[in-house]
C-alpha cells in the first residue's frame, strides 16, 4: 500500500517539476503532452527532447535508489575485494610451492602484489598519504592506533609500509575475523594475528614492529564522528611494551570516520554486542575521501613507569598536564577557573589520581548533591558541599582539595575573554590561613572553546541573582585541545590577611591565563591545536 501511494506521490510531483503546469492540458515551446488513463489514474505523459515522462521519473528513482544503496554496496564490495586477495595468496603460494623446492619464503610474492594492489587502492581512491614514518625505528616498536568503523586505513598502511621499508608490520586482530573461513590466507600473508600475548612478545622479540588498537571492536562499533576512545580499562597493551622494552608511537588516520561510518549507537546493540560479541550492525559508506595517516614520536621505553600510567600517557594525547611538580606531597589548596562545564576539572581529577594515587577532595554546588542519582559518582570522586569545617578537616588529614571560587557565577556568565567573577569571596583564603596550607592557582587552556554559555542577558542574570535558578544550558561539548597549567605555589604567611591573599591569588590566577591562554578564545584555533606537538615544561 505504501510504495504504489509512494509511487503515485513521485510521478505527481515528478511530472509537476518538469512541466511546471497544473493539471490543466497545456503546451510549453512545443513540448507536447497528453492524458491518459491507466488503472483508474490519471497520468499526464510528457515527451521532453524525445525522452518520455515516465523514462525521466525512472531516472529521477533510479538515482535515489542507487543514492540510498551505494554506501551500503561499496562495503560489500570491499568484503569481496578482501576474499579475492586471500584467494589470490592462496594460488601465489600454490604455484610458488610447485616452482620451487628450496626453502624461500614463499609468502614474499604474495605480499609484494598485494601490498601493490592494496597501495594503488588507497591512492586512487582515498589519495592516501602517510606522514611521520621516520618515527619508526629500525628496531622494535609498538604501534597503537585508532580504530575506524573498517580499518581499511590500516591495510592501506601496512602495504605502503612494507613497500617503502620491507618490512611486515605484524597486526592484531580480533578473534572473530580469524574464524570467518576464507581469509586465512589473506590474514597469513599480512601477518596479521589474533594478538595473544605470547605472540606479540614473540614478534617483538625477533625485531618486528606490532601494531595494536587498543579500543578494537568496540570502538569500531561505538566510537563516532567525535573520534572518542573507547579503550574502558585496558592496559594490556602497555604492559607488553613495558615487557618487550620497546616504545609506543602513537598513530591515526585523518578522516576515517568519514570514509566508513556505524549507525548511531543504540542501546539495544550495545546490549546484544555486550552480550553475544557478535558484529550485528554493518557499517556503512566507502566515500572517496581523502586519508592521511599520521604517526607521532615514539614514547620511550621508561623502566620506572607502570602499565596503568603509560597507558593514560598513550590515551592522553588530546589531554595535557602540566605543573603537577607544583602540587606539594602534603596538604594544598588548588584555586581554580570555572568554565561553562567542569569537565576540565573532572578529567585533572582523573589524571592525578593514576599519577599520584591520591584524590583530590573537590567542592561543588550544593545543587548538584540534590539531582537523584548522581550520590555515588560524586562520593568515588571526594566531590563535597564545601562546608568550611568539611574543607578544613580533608586539609588537616593531608589532602588536596579544590576550589573555584567563581563557582556557578562564573560558570554561567564568565565568557571568552576568560574573567574572574569572585565578587567579593575570600573564604578560601582564611581557609588556607587557618589549615596553613600554600595555595596553588590553576586553569585549563580552552575550557570555554569546549563548552559555553549563551551570552549574557539582564533576565537571565537577574533570575539567577535573585532566585538562585539557572535557566541556561550550556553547549559545545568540541573536541577541542585541553591543557590544564597548575601554577606556582603561594606559600602560607601568618602576616597576610584574607582579603591581601585572596587578592594575591587572583593576580596570580590572571596572570596565569595571560601566559597561555588566546584572548578572546578562538574555536578554530583550539581544535588546530590537537594537531601541535604536545608542550613541554619549562
């Protein structure tokens, strides 16, 4: 019933289009046309140029179909071209056994045409280019790369590599696609392997270079146009370079995710993934858009540094810390910016527990203990109301705990240009006088290009000043580059006032976005960042 009315639909509105007449019978330089009555319709049929009506509406569906169908096809395709390549090997290595009785590697014919062939497909189609190669040693290393719907991107690298190098880069691959029957030999002759740890330590031992995605499956699955890592808590992957003593060089490809795209992520296919690890959506695409792979400078073997935090190293690449020698062993007070949403906050919160297995005691809005739900994340993380007796007792057991004494003031009307809004607070300064604890000033780079707030208007700020209510909602959420800059510590001198230290503190603060932060903020500009090389500190 729906396609013969959606049928109806489209040759009404077709023929509407290329006539631009009524119903009425009319003729337009010469163009001829006529009624005729078909099944009970009525149909006007139009000849344009010698080319019937009903010949250009089948064209008109034609294209829409083939429009809907190709992203589905070119995957399809692709899936084909990877079983003619395994059959390809498997006759290479056939013939190359009958030709030969001496013991080459058998597998080097293989790999040579395919390599080519794969190497051709991504600079015809893709204009594939590969940036950074010389950071990968001679030697062993571990690669960790991000995971695209279809890493085809990675095929590609592989090719290119060995041709440019000749040398096979080992890849790891989940279980499922050694099962699939038929690309065993494909998998063989582009060593690709289901990534045991035995058999990576093994490839790392004899010199090869090991490729590994840490997010997999998963984030092949769920990850999206946002690029986000899905890697949960693993960490495998940093253990077996701190095992094989080798670096990691951290790699991705440009616009993969626009090449190959998932359907947006339900729960219902999160649960049944979860559940039976079966891929039980496909993705979709195959767009000829351009691919750039860039490898980063390798991450040294360090003997002193554990799985957990190479592993936050490698994950951190968008995410910098800098400063952290600032915070003292014993208690301290950190002094902080408020941007539009505190996730700047949360993510140091984060870092420096996996780097120094301490927590940092945080104080929010009394609004936030009373949303339902939210009792236990903020109980894991230490947040507090921040009452002044709650802040002086975590002091006086040795922690750090953090204040932003803009608060939601400043979160809702703060702006671009990066202002403090402390009116007239300075309870954080007798805070540290009474707890005689330094101060430590801290803020992080770009947190208003990630989320903002609408821009200011009296309503708005006479309800929140007058009621206590918020009625804007921020929005953003960009990838943007963060870096959070802890400052030097303001040390506790019994001869300063509240109100000295307080101001003292706010110089300091200011002085410290000035060093490091665009005035005012550019979008633009934050996202280029990702793509800097990682600062370091003086």
């Amino acid at each position: 019933m729906i396609l013969p009315q959606l049928w109806r639909e489209l040759h009404s509105v077709s023929v509407l289009l290329f006539t631009g007449e009524d119903k009425k019978n009319r003729s337009l330089r010469g163009d001829t046309y006529d009624q005729y009555k078909l099944s009970g319709l009525h149909i006007r049929r139009m000849e344009y140029h010698g080319v019937s009506g009903d010949m250009l509406i089948y064209m008109v569906i034609l294209v829409m179909v083939a429009a809907i169908l190709i992203p589905y096809v070119i995957p399809f395709i692709l899936g084909l071209c990877f079983y003619f390549s395994s059959m390809f090997a498997i006759i290479y290595k056939r013939i190359a056994q009958l030709k030969s009785n001496h013991s080459d590697d058998i597998l080097d014919g293989p790999r040579k045409a395919l390599s080519y062939f794969w190497d051709l497909y991504g600079k015809i189609w893709h204009g594939y280019e590969l940036h950074g190669l010389e950071n990968i040693p001679e030697g062993p290393c571990l690669i960790i790369f991000y995971h695209g719907a279809i890493s085809i991107d990675h095929l590609i690298f592989v090719a290119r590599y060995f041709i440019l190098t000749h040398r096979m880069c080992v890849s790891v691959i989940d279980r499922f696609f050694v099962k699939l029957p038929g690309l065993k030999s494909l998998l063989e002759t582009f060593s690709a392997t289901s990534g045991t740890k035995e058999e990576c330590l093994n490839a790392l031992k004899n010199g090869q270079v090991v490729a590994v995605s840490p997010g997999g499956a998963r984030e092949a699955y769920f990850s999206d146009e946002t690029y986000k890592l899905i890697w949960g808590n693993r960490k495998g992957f940093a253990q077996l370079a701190i095992d094989a003593k080798v670096p990691i060089i951290p790699m991705y490809t440009e616009n993969i995710r626009e090449a190959y795209m998932m359907p947006k992520e339900r729960r219902l296919i999160r649960w049944l993934y979860e559940t039976s690890r079966l891929p039980i959506i496909s993705p979709h695409g195959g767009f000829p858009v351009k691919l750039c792979a860039h490898v980063g400078e390798p991450i040294p073997y360090d003997p002193n540094i554990t799985a957990e935090e190479l592993a936050e190293k490698e994950a951190g690449e968008g995410y910098e810390l800098h400063g952290l020698e600032n915070i003292p062993e014993g208690p301290a007070l950190l002094i902080l910016y408020h941007g539009a949403v505190s996730i700047d906050h949360i993510i140091f919160v984060a870092r420096f527990f996996i780097l120094t297995h301490r927590m940092c005691v945080s104080v929010a809005h009394r609004y936030f203990f009373k949303i339902p739900g939210l009792q236990s994340i903020l109980e894991v993380f230490s947040v507090i109301p921040g009452t002044k007796e709650e802040c002086l007792d975590a002091l006086k057991k040795g922690q750090v705990v953090a204040i932003a004494p803009g608060g939601a003031r400043e979160a809702l009307f703060s702006d671009d240009t990066y202002k403090l809004i402390w009116v007239h607070h300075k309870g954080f300064a007798q805070l540290a006088i009474d707890a005689k604890v330094p101060i430590i000033p801290m803020y992080t780079e770009n947190v208003r290009e990630a989320y903002r707030m609408p821009k200011e208007r009296k309503l708005t700020r006479w309800l929140y000043e007058t009621l206590g209510l918020s009625v804007t909602a921020p929005c953003g959420g960009l990838p943007v580059k963060l870096r959070t800059h802890i400052g030097e510590p303001i040390p506790y001198d019994p001869n300063t006032t509240a109100e000295e230290l307080a101001e003292k503190t706010k110089t300091a603060l200011q002085n410290l976005i000035q060093s490091h932060q665009q005035i005012p903020g550019s979008i633009w500009k934050a996202l280029l960042a990702r793509f800097d090389k990682p600062q370091k500190d003086d």
